[in-house]
C-alpha cells in the first residue's frame, strides 16, 4: 500500500531518531538529510539539527546544501568568522548559488549592516528561480532600516508569490500604519478581499484600520464578515465588542465578549470590557463582578486595578478605592500610573503628605502629564509648602512650556506668596496663551480673580485682541 506524502516524509525522521538511539549508523541520501535537518530547524530543535549536520557531512562531505545549513546554524549561534570561511570556500567552487548570498546578506545583518544584506539579497534575487523567501527577507531588512515604503513593496511581492501568506500580510498593514497611510491599508485590503473574499484574517485587519478613522459601522460589518468567515476568530468578537461599545450598544459588546471566553480560555481583558460595559448600563455589583475577575485572571494587568480602582473613586468610596490601589502598588511598586493615582484618592481624604509622596514617586518613575505636575502642585499648596509647589509648576513648565494651566496656576500661587509683580507677569502670560481657560483661575482664585488690578489686565486683554 502506497504511504501519503507526509508518512513518506517523516520516514527518514523516524529512521533517523531510531538511529540515535541506538549504536547503529543508518545511511541516508544528501536530500534526506536537508528534509531531516530543515524538520529540526523548523521546529526549534537546534541541537539535534545540529547532531544531523554533523553525521550528514560524515556521510556527504562535499554536498553544497548541506554545508549552507550547517553555515545557517552557525550564523544563528553568533559564530560568523567561521560561517563566513566556510561561505568563501562554497563561493570559490559556485559562484551562482544564492543560499551563498542569502546567508552573507543574514552575517551582515547580524552586524547590523543592512544596506550590505540588502546588496547581497538582490543579488541573491538575480541567481533565484524561487525568489519568495528573497522578497520576505528584503521586507525584514527594510523594516531594519525604518525604509517602511520600500518594506511594504516587498513584502506585497510575498503577497503575490502567496496570498496566504499572512505574516507578510500582517507586515505590509503594519508599513501602512506606521506611515499612518490608513486610506492606503483599507484600500489595499479591499483589492485583497476581491481575490480572497473569505479571508478573515484581511477582514479582521480591515475593520482595525475602520476604527482607526472611527469609522464604526464599516468596522462592524468588517469584523461581521470576519467571523462569518471563521466563526471561533476570537479576534475579531473582540474588536467588534470595542466597536459596539463604541456605538454605546453595551449589551451587543458583553454578548461578543462572552463569545470570546466560550470559545477559549477567559481572558483578563475580555472580563475587564465585560466590567466597563457593566457599569456604563449601571449594573455596578456585575461591573465590580468582572473587575474583581480580571484582577484574579491576571494580578499584573494594570488596566484591572486602575479600573476597580476608578469604580471606587467614581463613586466617592475614595477609602476602598485606596485599598485597592494599594494592592495594585504591592504587586507592582514601579508602576507611575499606580502612584498617580494613589495621589489623587489621597488628595481626596485631605491626607496631603501621602498625597506629596505618591505624587513624587509618580514622577520619578516617569509619569510627566499635565494633570500630575498641577495635582502635585495643589497638593504641595493645600499643605501650605508654597514654595515647593512653585518648584513643582516650573518643573511642570520645562515640559509644558505653552501650559495655560500652568501659568494660571503659578499666578495664584506667586499671588499667595505676596509676589505680586511676578504674579501680574504669570497672569498676563496665561490670559495671551489660552484666555479661555481663565475660569480655571476663577474657580481656583476667586478672591484674586476679583481685585482690581486682575479685572484690569483681564480688560485691557480683551481690548487688545478685538
């Protein structure tokens, strides 16, 4: 009885592992040796890759392909002098081989020479007759050198060898993302949905690039035609929840969410949606339900704690919301966003010097924004440190430099620490950079936002800019 192809192709596997295990020597063909060692490779199994390559060269020492891959692996193990000695033999006896060049093109890349790895790769494209892996190493060699245009043409050429070749697929999105070509990627994709219509892959990318534009209805008729393409895609459930809450159809997001965690294991992200959609419909005890699972899923998704955090605090429960903002900072001490808002909850309780010390530890740890340099400067005030929150807002200036806020901020606190010159500098600054956000100075300093010479400059201002 005649094996299938693929009983035919592991036979010299078998033939081979048998072979170790024993002390017996097995004879094979030079082919079957490339078939057993491209088998190891594939699957991440380099050392008995190499046990092949070594016995094959016992067997075959003079054969070109099997050498290339002994060069491959040496080139993967960082061993490039010997690889390259070896490739200079191999060219002396055949110049015409492109494996030569292609493997001279992954030395050069190594040593992040991509311009040389590119040379020798056209090169290696002239000598080919199967030029597919060429183009997808060009692609890799482009994307190297941040040459997005000319990465997306070659890993396009993939596409034409392959239209399912959706790593290249994946890749060319990625280009026309990166070059924020939106309207090139969705165009693109359609042209690839004519020729593969029941690609979900190309659909599911389609509808991200919809939401991109926030295009949401087209996104959900891509993500439609996804899953109807592959009815267990759970990528696509997935994106189509985001876009339905998008749409504030809550109740459509939680049944795609729930389809995502029926078809595989739950995911902490998926329950975290869950618990948004939750409490955007009100049903808090079910929104606590699913923040209290995705925190339990996955301790370590900050995302998890800052929203079973963010409930609490919603609902002005600021000491349970502490409790768990701390639990947050337990597990991961170095995350700003966990600091940030542990200031903010303190703030809240008045408790001013924890405030002071989350908010220092924030920055610290990197978190720059504009909200945390003004919180950290009220807080400073309130505990009547003026000088401090002085310091605070011109830090917050080196990073904001056009801040109304800021300026606004920095006026009141000059103007309670009796500096008035400097105030009226500030505030002159503030009104000219964004006028409108002068009611933050009104609500934050209504007492100086009265005195005569604030109305002045507030007049002569307007005046100047009728």
């Amino acid at each position: 009885m005649a094996l299938d192809p693929n009983e035919q192709s592991s036979q010299p596997i078998a033939k081979f592992e048998s072979m170790l295990k024993t002390d017996d020597v097995y004879f094979f063909d030079a082919e079957d040796f490339e078939d057993i060692i491209h088998h190891y490779l594939n699957i991440g199994k380099i050392s008995l890759a190499k046990k092949a390559i070594k016995i094959s060269l016992l067997q075959h020492p003079d054969a070109t392909e099997l050498k290339l891959l002994d060069v491959e692996v040496m080139v993967f193990e960082n061993k490039l002098e010997t690889a390259e000695k070896i490739l200079d033999e191999l060219q002396r006896i055949d110049a015409h081989n492109e494996e030569i060049y292609i493997q001279r093109a992954n030395i050069f890349s190594k040593k992040d020479n991509h311009e040389a790895a590119v040379n020798l790769l056209n090169k290696a494209l002239e000598l080919s007759e199967d030029s597919f892996d060429i183009y997808s190493l060009l692609g890799m060699e482009y994307l190297f050198m941040d040459d997005f245009e000319m990465a997306k043409v070659h890993f396009m050429r993939c596409l034409d060898f392959d239209d399912q070749d959706y790593s290249s697929l994946y890749n060319v999105i990625y280009c026309f993302e990166f070059l924020e070509d939106y309207d090139g990627a969705i165009h693109y994709l359609n042209e690839y949905l004519e020729r593969n219509p029941y690609c979900q892959v190309a659909w599911h990318q389609l509808g991200k690039q919809y939401v991109t534009k926030e295009m949401y209805k087209e996104a959900q008729a891509a993500f439609d035609f996804a899953i109807y393409s592959d009815d267990t895609f759970i990528g696509a459930y997935f994106e189509k929840g985001k876009v339905l809450e998008q749409l504030g159809r809550y109740d459509e997001a939680i049944e795609n969410y729930e389809t995502t965690i029926t078809i595989e294991d739950p995911t902490s992200h998926a329950y975290l949606r869950m618990g948004v959609c939750h409490e955007k419909l009100r049903n808090d005890d079910m929104a606590k339900f699913y923040y209290y699972k995705t925190v339990h899923e996955d301790p370590l998704l900050d995302k998890g704690w800052l929203a079973i955090t963010d409930f609490y605090f919603r609902k002005r429960n600021f000491k349970r919301a502490l409790y768990y903002i701390n639990k947050a900072i337990n597990i991961d001490g170095e995350n700003p966003l966990y600091w940030k808002k542990c200031a903010m909850i303190h703030a809240a309780l008045k408790n001013y010097d924890e405030a002071d010390y989350a908010f220092k530890q924030s920055v610290d740890l990197g978190n720059y924004e504009l909200e945390t340099w003004l919180g950290w400067a009220e807080v400073v005030a309130r505990n009547e440190e003026l000088d401090a929150a002085r310091q605070i807002l011109t830090q917050g200036l080196e990073f904001y430099p056009e801040s109304a806020e800021l300026e606004y901020k920095m006026t009141g606190i000059l103007l309670m620490m009796n500096d008035l010159i400097n105030a009226q500098l500030r505030f002159i600054k503030a009104l000219k950079s964004d006028y409108s956000k002068l009611p933050l100075f009104e609500k934050g300093f209504p007492s100086y936002f009265k005195s005569d010479w604030a109305q002045n400059i507030i007049s002569g201002i307007r005046k100047a800019s009728k």
